[in-house]
C-alpha cells in the first residue's frame, strides 16, 4: 500500500467518529511521527538496482508509518479520554457531593487524631481482634477458676461471691483485659501475664488481709457489720479553698 493510500484510510476512518479538533490532534502527531521516523518518498527507480532499493524504502516507510499512526492515534484518543473525564467529574461534583466528601474527610481526620482509625498491636488497618471471653463473668468461671486454683486456709482466701466486692471486680476485669491483649503475643505473652498481673493481683485478692477477708467456701460471702465496716476506707471532707 502506497503511503497516499494510507492516508486515505486513515481519513476514512477518523472521517465521522471524532470531531475535527481530534483528527487535527491526530495529523499533527502522523507529522512529527513521520518526522521522527526519517521517512521520506522513495526516488525514483533508474535501474535494476534502484528498484531493489526503492521497495526495500518504501516498506520501511510503510512500517514506520503505521508505528508512527498507532502512536499518533493512542495520544489522541488518551488526550481526549481525559477531557471527558473531567467533564464528567466536573459535572457529578454537586454542592451535595462536596459536603458529602468534605464531611468524610473530616471523619477520616479525626478518626485518625484519636486513634480510631487504626487498632493498636495489629497493623493499621486492621480489624480489631474479637475477645476469646465476652465478659469478666466468662473468664473468671471458665478461665481464672479452673486455671489458678488454690488450696484455700485462713491465710489464702477466695470469695464465691467475688463480684459482690468492689475491689475484687476492677482487678478481676483489669487481670481479664490483660490477659485478651497478652494473648495476642504467642511467644511470650501468657508468662508476662502470670508473672506481672495473675500473680500479682490474685495474691493481693486472696491474702488475710484483702478484700475477701471474713468469707469463705463454707460460709460463703461475708456479710456486712455497719458497726465495724472496712469495706470503705473511712474519709473527711477537705477544708474549704483547699482545692481552690
């Protein structure tokens, strides 16, 4: 095909598809590709030689041409994609949406300055890890019980009604929140637990002198003496303009 031929066909086809700013876009970019190319009409054949020569050029020709329309083509349709888009956006971004998207960026924001947006000791992101007991109830019966049991005596104390006593439900809910987060660290976890907060905690528990005091297995929960109740330490008003 004779590059006048080519020429042709590349008109027909852009003839009605695109409008006349697009194949301007496209002829000025077949220009420069050609330009680029080196390619220039062959000369004219004088002899047997020169006719070798003058295909061996005309078929490079051809296939630089054909590099050079696809080339020339792919930027134009991409330039004018792209305008489109953003027509197309142009037109969507509504007052609506504005307030929609500034309202979620304000969102993201302040989710991120609290710490919500992302869950600590998993990677930001991430779901936060569901909990292996769903209340201090669970874990103390089918955890804590079974697991730290002790031979009871006048010295080491434990009271049935555990939760009855102020001082041994925030401990019990404190050892069963460490003991959801340690547990997420396989290799060492549960021995910083027992050693940091079972141990420590449930010693203070059961002691003679803690909150269990007065009650027992046997007995069951102590029962409150108004005349001699240390359940709450005893307290006196501050004097006035202290904490001023």
């Amino acid at each position: 095909m004779s590059g006048v031929g080519e020429w042709d066909e590349i008109d027909d086809v852009l003839d009605g598809a695109f409008n006349d700013d697009f194949e301007a876009d496209v002829d000025d970019g077949l220009e420069d590709e050609g330009t680029s190319a080196g390619w220039t009409p062959a000369p004219a054949a004088s002899g047997r030689d020169d006719a070798v020569t003058t295909a061996l050029t005309a078929a490079l020709a051809g296939d630089a041409l054909r590099q050079g329309v696809a080339e020339a083509v792919t930027r134009a349709v991409g330039a004018r994609l792209d305008a489109l888009a953003r027509e197309a956006v142009k037109g969507a971004l509504t007052d609506n949406v504005l307030d929609e998207l500034r309202e979620a960026a304000e969102h993201a924001v302040e989710d991120e300055l609290t710490g919500r947006g992302s869950t600590q000791g998993t990677g930001k992101g991430e779901a936060e890890p569901q909990l292996q007991y769903d209340s201090v109830v669970d874990f103390v019966t089918d955890f804590l019980a079974p697991t730290y049991g002790r031979a009871l005596s006048s010295s080491r104390i434990w009271c049935p009604q555990w939760w009855s006593h102020a001082e041994a439900l925030y401990r019990l809910d404190a050892l069963w929140r460490s003991w959801e987060h340690l547990r997420m660290d396989a290799a060492t976890g549960s021995s910083v637990w027992l050693r940091d907060h079972a141990d420590h905690h449930m010693a203070v528990l059961m002691s003679d002198s803690g909150p269990f005091k007065g009650c027992s297995p046997e007995k069951g929960h102590r029962q409150r003496d108004p005349d001699n109740d240390w359940s709450t330490l005893p307290l006196a008003p501050p004097p006035p303009g202290l904490f001023d």
